[in-house]
C-alpha cells in the first residue's frame, strides 16, 4: 500500500532532504562571514537556515536549539555588526526572539547548483527579511 503523506510531513521531509543537500556540500566551520548582506534565505530545519550573501556566496547556518517558530518563519531578520556575521555573538531573530548563531559553514555553491541540476530540482528561493 501506498503511503499518505499530510501536507505538514511533505514539508517536513522536503526540508530534511534540502539540509541534506546543502550539508553534503559544506566545508569546515569558519567563524565569520565578513561584508554580509543577506540577499536570501531558507529555512531547511528547526535549528537551520541556508544564506545566500551573494550569488557565488552560500552558507549553512546553525542556531541554538529550541528556536522558537523558526521552522515556519516567512521573515527573519540577522543581528549582526558591522557587516560581519559571526558564530556565537551574533543571532538569527524570529519574531522579535534572538536564536544565536552556534556555527557558520560555507557552501560550495557551484557544486551544490551542479547536484541540484542533475537531480531535476531548482533552488528555492524565499524572501530575505
């Protein structure tokens, strides 16, 4: 028999396989991103957000668990200083709550876009703050 998916487990399994995807093509930890500009995000767990600085530029970050609504926010905002985003000090802020940043890992976008192209999908994108 066939299984029945709600539409809560499609979306549930569809960001388990988008973290997947961006995890099997991050690098080590750094422990900032300097000249960040948030162009674009996406949520792909409850404690994992993907940011698209620019174009070539991806990366995975990794909040405090127990984020508070952060799986179903359609806008988040970034508190960071002085355009340099940094694990551990600066936070993800979902509905006027602070999620700090544990880690930072680069994306190596060429290959990510590539693995996509060659399983049939397309990014998806979601509106930055």
């Amino acid at each position: 028999r066939g299984r029945v998916l709600i539409p809560q487990a499609v979306a549930d399994h569809r960001r388990a396989q988008r973290l997947a995807s961006f995890m099997q093509h991050a690098g080590e930890p750094v422990e900032e991103i300097r000249g960040f500009t948030l162009t674009r995000f996406e949520i792909v767990g409850p404690s994992s957000v993907v940011f698209w600085v620019r174009v070539s530029e991806i990366y995975l970050v990794t909040v405090q668990p127990h984020c508070p609504e952060l799986e179903w926010a359609n806008r988040i905002g970034v508190r960071q200083s002085m355009n340099v985003l940094r694990a551990r000090f600066d936070a993800v802020t979902v509905r006027g709550i602070d999620c700090r940043i544990r880690e930072i890992r680069p994306v190596d976008g060429e290959r990510w876009r590539a693995s996509q192209r060659a399983a049939g999908t397309q990014e998806s994108a979601e509106p930055a703050l």
